[in-house]
C-alpha cells in the first residue's frame, strides 16, 4: 500500500481545534467513534465540547489515533457508494491504563459527563444481575482502592468508585454519567454495579454520589463493523492522506437519551438525538428485534455458512428465521403494530446493504451477556403463556450449537463456564446453560426437547449457503 506517499492526517492538515475536555469516554472502539463522537462533533456547541477517550479492549486504538491528534474519518457507506468525513471531537486519546490521566478529568470541574461503551461484560455483573464480587478483577478493584484511593483500577464500576473518589476529594461538584451500552435500562443498571463497588470501598461515598452523581439512560444504535486495510487505502486513494484508523459505518443512526445533565451537555439534540422522559421502549425494541436478530444470525447462519449480515439474510432460510423472531419479539414490545412492520422494513434494508460487510463473528461474542437480554426475555413471555414459538427456540439452539463447536468460534467473557455448561448432548447443554443465565426457566422438559428439534432442523442446512 502507497501510504507513504501521502501526508498523516493531523489537526495541521484537516479539523477543528481541540475542544476543552469535558466528557470523558470509557471504551474507545469503533462504535463510539461512529456514534457519540459523530454527534457531539455535529452539535452546534461542538467547539465547547471535547472527549477524552479511553481505551477498553482494544488499546492499539489510541496508538493509532494519538500520531494524528484524535482525528480520523469515518465512512458511511451507502448502498451505492462511500461519502468520507474527518471528526475532530475526540480531543485526547489514552490508554485504558492511564489513571493519573483519567483521575485529572474528574478533578476538573468542567468535566460535565462519563459516558461509556464498554459492552454488556463490561459491567461486570454476575448470573444474579449483581456486582460480581467473586470475580477476581472486581476483588483485585476492592482491595486497591480500599488501600490507595488513587490505585489503577481495572474493571469499568472499579475506575468510576477511583474517579468519584477523586472528584469528591476535589470538590468539583456534579457529573452525570450517560452509559451507551447495548443493555435494558443501562443507567440503572450501571449505577448498582457501581454503588456496590463503592460501598465496598468507601461507603461515605454513596451520600456524595447521591447528591452528585446523575444517571442518565440511553439507547444507542448504529451498525459498526470492524476496520479493514481496504478502508485505510480507501481513505488514501479518495482523500489524499493516510488515516491509520478510519471507521466504516452504516447510514442509519439512532440515540435516544433520558437524564439530567446539571453541569451540562452538548446540544445532541439538534444533531439528531432524541431527549426523552423514558428510554425503554425504544430499547426494547432495538434490543430485541435488532440485536434479537443479529444474535440469531450470528449463531444459525454461520452454521449454515454464511460470513456477513448481508450475506445471510439473502438466504431466504435465514430470512425465514429473522422472521420468525421478529414476529415473536414484535407481539410483545411496547409499540403499536404499524411501527414495529415500519421497523422490520428499515431493518432489512439495513441488513441488505452489500457495503457494510458486518462480519457474523464479531456479533457471536459474548453471548452469555447476550442471549439474557436478547433473546430470553420473549421466550419467557411465551412460556409464561404456556407457548413455544419457533424463533426464540431457535436462536437458543442455535447458541447452544455454536457452543458446542459449530459455526463462528467461540469468544464469550464467561467462555469456560458457558463451554464447560455446554458439554454433553444438545438437552443436556441447554438445560446446565439455561441453569448458568436463567434458572428461574429450569427445568422446563418441553422446552428442552424443542431446542433439540430445531437443533437438528439448522444441522440439516449445513452446506446450504452458497459461495
Ligand atoms: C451487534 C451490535 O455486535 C453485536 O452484538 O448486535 O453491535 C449492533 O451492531 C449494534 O447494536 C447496532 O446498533
């Protein structure tokens, strides 16, 4: 590749100047940068509103983005072509183990919101919906801070109970902070986690976090697939400069926030946000027929075969499927009946874009924190009502299966407790993984032996998908 011959892209050579610091991000990876960072840069206030960004999973994200002052270009691609816009929000990049520079943040008064996009995993719940305090990191996190109030914390509700620490001891005043994570109710949730970790550590902090400390919700939604090296030549061929770290995006884009903001927050809602008093039923929609569905095709399809989304919901089998799902999710979300057909449609127009190659694989991760909040809550529904639809059973086969080595590999935050449950006969499996996530669903024999039947019904598409 020639990206040698064209300059580094650089505040110097493209962007605005660097905005004031005064959200700080935990979680930096392609999918905030095409979302919230895309907002916050199309705010009319943008110039008064700079993120610092911290890595989570990915630390070569700041490597990449540090050389060129946080700036890089993101690619929306349409079914018919690529439009290339360079976003300066991002004011600092570090590394998710820089806590002097993210303990500096939070002695600032003009840091006004947290915001996040550290995955389900990242909030490190246990099968109780708790704080995990058996889990080594969450304990390691304890005992640190209880030592040294300025200790590096490694877990996501861990840095929050340091960070907190340092702002009340510097008497900044008040925060609020706005999780953008694929979870129902992700404020609330968030905010248990981390006054469990607090209480653990300091329980004088809670009555400052009650009176500091604001929780906003928010629902969050834009497909971001991976970086590829065809998008960095891309980016050098079309732009004239060389971007180590593009981001490839949908056009679609959707947030919808609820809180309160009492230092402030950028106006988001003249880039297109949507302020609302409650969040959940555009959650649960989303949720549940979007990410419902990707989880579904994440695991059946690529039994079947197939790479990406577009290329599995063109097999009418795997369309079948989604169907089916969403006509069991749809009867039960809060929303009338001609939204959810309007939704389905802009979901497939979504899925069928042939230039965003979204690789199943990387949707298969982590479901164990997936497949609660995805796919169970509507067969809970339906077994309440003594039912058992086809598309919830399948998507549970379908995960079962992948756990038992069919399909995209296995990669899962809980990986040896889900593949050690997995073990056994396909019964056998379902019933110790719904035990793990959902034992209020055991045991239920008639479910078990329909996600033995549809099981055997995926097996029987292996070697369907074509090329
Ligand atoms: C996907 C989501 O990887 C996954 O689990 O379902 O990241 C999905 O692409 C986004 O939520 C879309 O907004």
């Amino acid at each position: 590749m020639t990206t040698t011959t064209v300059p580094r892209l650089s505040r110097e050579l493209h962007g605005r100047p660097v905005a004031p610091v005064r959200i700080v991000h935990l979680g930096l990876g392609n999918f905030t940068r095409a979302h919230q960072a895309w907002y916050t840069e199309h705010a009319p206030d943008a110039g008064e509103w700079g993120i610092a960004a911290f890595t989570g999973r990915r630390p070569d994200a700041a490597e990449a983005l540090a050389p060129q002052d946080g700036l890089y270009t993101l690619i929306t691609r349409q079914a018919d072509g690529d439009t290339f816009e360079v976003i300066s929000s991002l004011s600092a990049v570090h590394p998710a183990s820089d806590t002097e520079a993210f303990l500096g943040y939070l002695r600032s008064p003009q840091t006004a919101i947290i915001t996040s996009t550290v995955t389900e995993a990242g909030y490190m719940r246990g099968a109780d919906g708790h704080l995990a305090v058996g889990d080594p990191a969450v304990a390691g996190d304890i005992e640190a801070l209880r030592a040294d109030a300025e200790a590096a914390a490694r877990t996501t509700p861990g840095k929050l109970v340091g960070g907190f620490l340092a702002r009340r001891a510097a008497g900044a005043g008040a925060i609020t902070v706005l999780p953008c994570d694929n979870l129902p109710d992700n404020g609330p949730t968030f905010r248990a986690v981390v006054e469990e970790l607090a209480e653990r550590v300091d329980p004088t902090l809670l009555d400052w976090m009650r009176q500091n400390v604001s929780w906003a919700t928010s629902m969050v939604d834009r497909i971001t697939p991976a970086t590829t090296e065809g998008e960095r030549a891309a980016v050098a061929e079309s732009q004239g400069y060389d971007d180590a770290s593009p981001v490839p995006t949908e056009p679609f884009s959707e947030w919808v926030i609820a809180g309160d903001f009492p230092a402030g927050r950028p106006a988001w809602e003249k880039a297109g946000a949507g302020i609302v008093d409650d969040v959940y039923p555009f959650e649960q929609r989303k949720l549940w027929m979007l990410n419902g569905s990707h989880s579904l095709m994440a695991y059946a399809a690529t039994i079947v075969g197939h790479e990406t989304v577009a290329d599995a919901i063109a097999d009418p089998t795997v369309r079948g499927w989604v169907e089916d799902w969403w006509d069991v999710a749809g009867k039960h979300l809060q929303v009338d009946a001609e939204d959810v057909a309007r939704y389905r449609a802009a979901l497939l127009d979504r899925y069928n874009n042939p230039r965003v190659r979204h690789l199943l694989a990387q949707i298969a991760a982590d479901g164990s924190q997936k497949i609660p909040v995805r796919i169970l809550p509507a067969l809970r529904l339906e077994r309440a009502a003594g039912r058992l639809p086809d598309g919830p059973v399948r998507a549970l086969a379908a995960w079962v299966l992948h756990l038992q080595g069919h399909g995209a590999p296995v990669k899962d935050a809980r990986e040896s407790d889900v593949v050690a449950a997995a073990q056994g006969t396909v019964a056998e499996a379902t019933n110790a993984l719904l035990g793990l996530l959902a034992s209020d669903m055991v045991p239920d024999e008639d479910l078990v032996a329909a996600v033995v039947a549809k099981a055997e019904e995926i097996l029987a598409q292996v070697g369907t998908a074509k090329g």
